[in-house]
C-alpha cells in the first residue's frame, strides 16, 4: 500500500475523551473534519476497558460519520494498543492516531496489525488510515524524516508537552510564552517530515481554549508555514480552524490569476505581474491553492 499524496482536506481534528459519551457526541455532531475518539491521555487507565466499549459503540451508532470519526489508541511500546484496536476496529473507524511514534517502524507495525483486523472484521483492506504524532518521544525527533512511503499514512502531527516529559524539561515555553528552542524544533521537523512523505502537516493544539484570539493568530501563522490543519481541544476551537486553514476569496482569485497567466503563456519560465516577477515555485503554490480548496 501506497502513502497518501494528496491533502485529506481536513482543517481541524478534535479531541474527545473516550469515556465521555456526552462529549464523543457533542464531537460527533459539530463542525470538526474529524473527531479524534481518545483513548490514551484523555481516558485514566483504569477506565481504559470501559471507554473501549464506549468508543466502539458510538461508532456504530455513527455509520454515516465513520470516515471522519477516528481514535487514537495507546503507544505501541505499551500494553494497551492491541486492546484498543481489537476493540475498536470491528466498529470501523475513519482511521487510527498513533501517539509517540519512535519511527517509520511503527507505522510499519500497526499497518500488519490494521491489515488481520481488517480481514478478520470484513472491513476493505487498507482502508483505515493513519495520523501520526512524531515528537512525543526523544527518538522520534530523529526519525521524522523516516516517513515517506509509509503505509496508510494520512498526516503527520507534533506534540510538546509528551517531548518535555522525555527530554525531563519543567518547562517547554519560555517567559514570553513562545515555545522554546526544542518544541520550535519539533514543530519544523514534522512539517518538513510531512513534506517528504507527501501527506498534510498537522499543527499540534491551542491549549487555551477560551483563547480564541490566540487561535486564530496561531492558525494563520502555521497555515503560511506549510500545515494544512490543527488539532482541537474543545468543539468551539473547530469553526476558528476551519476558517484560517481555509482560503480566502481573495486568495482563490489571486491563484487563478497566476494559473492563468501562466496558461496564455506557456513557454514562458518567470513573468511580469502587478509589478513582481513570477517564477515556476509560484505557479506551483497557486495550483496547489486551487487544489486544496477543491477538497475541502
């Protein structure tokens, strides 16, 4: 199976703990692309076999939302991932987040275990796609560049706070509040990681979610660096996302202009326009423009 090379056109991924049914729902049916049906940092550990009920069974009770209604299970390298899975894979959700990768190993991993579920629940082989948070863990920081031509991968996403724990850090932002040298690192990382691998770069949460404000400035500053979503916390954070990661109306215009222009002049390698000099590079970013708002 081939990696994903095209954009999901998914703005925003919401959280919503596995073991809250009023929340799973209130996710379900508000505006989000996808809702993230927690079951690891959301969900005490204790509750874990009860939210994995919790989660299959919203699922079925969803069948025409499946594709957008995904889960994120445990680490791979702890005991609760298979659980979640065998759980949670005979209700067929969207797709599968998997947290603190430490490479393209584990992709590789979870897709032969995606693949027997599969076949075991009837469910279209290859079908249930994969997000992947790349930053949670010291050695994922060194493998972000790993991705490309991984299975089933839909998305690549960062984390800070599980990046702080393992690096032993008491704090990962400094006193102007902007995340420090590191966290800024993983950031760049996962989207020049998602870049390579040719699938959408998923900017990690706004942990304030009363800051809309913050939101929206945030989204609009990643979205001009390269990520096509961000992850959500709260239902009212999805509507803030899917406006900024959407294009505006004058930026539709602006693109088609250029493809334009470029189309009546075919031969040509850079051109004059409103007092600038377009090259090939902006050709290319207008097209994908177009191409993106044509999915979403």
């Amino acid at each position: 199976m081939e990696s994903a090379s095209t954009s999901l056109g998914a703005r925003s991924w919401l959280f919503a703990p596995g073991d809250s049914q009023k929340k799973m729902e209130k996710a379900a049916t508000g505006s989000a692309d996808i809702v993230i049906l927690d079951l690891e940092d959301a969900v005490a550990a204790e509750q874990r076999p009860k939210a994995r009920s919790m989660v299959a069974d919203l699922l079925r009770a969803q069948p025409r939302d499946r594709a957008r209604l995904w889960v994120r299970i445990n680490p791979l390298q702890g005991p609760d991932a298979l659980a979640d899975l065998a759980a949670v894979m005979p209700a067929q959700p969207g797709g599968v987040m998997l947290p603190k990768s430490r490479g393209r190993a584990d992709i590789e991993r979870l897709d032969h275990y995606l693949s027997a579920l599969e076949v075991s629940a009837g469910i279209e082989l290859g079908s249930t796609r994969i997000i992947v948070l790349v930053t949670e863990t010291a050695e994922g920081m060194f493998t972000t560049g790993t991705y490309a031509g991984a299975p089933r991968l839909a998305a690549m996403t960062w984390g800070a706070e599980d990046l702080a724990d393992a690096v032993g850090a008491s704090e990962n932002r400094g006193a102007d509040g902007a995340y420090g040298f590191t966290y800024e690192l993983a950031r760049s990382l996962c989207l020049l990681g998602a870049a390579s691998a040719r699938v959408d770069a998923v900017e990690t949460i706004h942990g304030d979610f009363r800051d809309e404000a913050g939101l929206r400035q945030r989204a609009a500053q990643v979205r001009r660096a390269g990520f096509r979503g961000m992850l959500a916390i709260h239902p009212a954070q999805a509507d803030v996302i899917n406006e900024a990661f959407s294009p505006t109306a004058d930026e539709l215009a602006a693109a088609r202009e250029i493809v334009e222009l470029f189309a009546a002049n075919p031969g040509a390698g850079t051109l004059g326009h409103k007092g600038t000099m377009l090259d090939r590079p902006h050709l290319a970013r207008a097209q994908a423009l177009l191409a993106l708002a044509g999915r979403q």
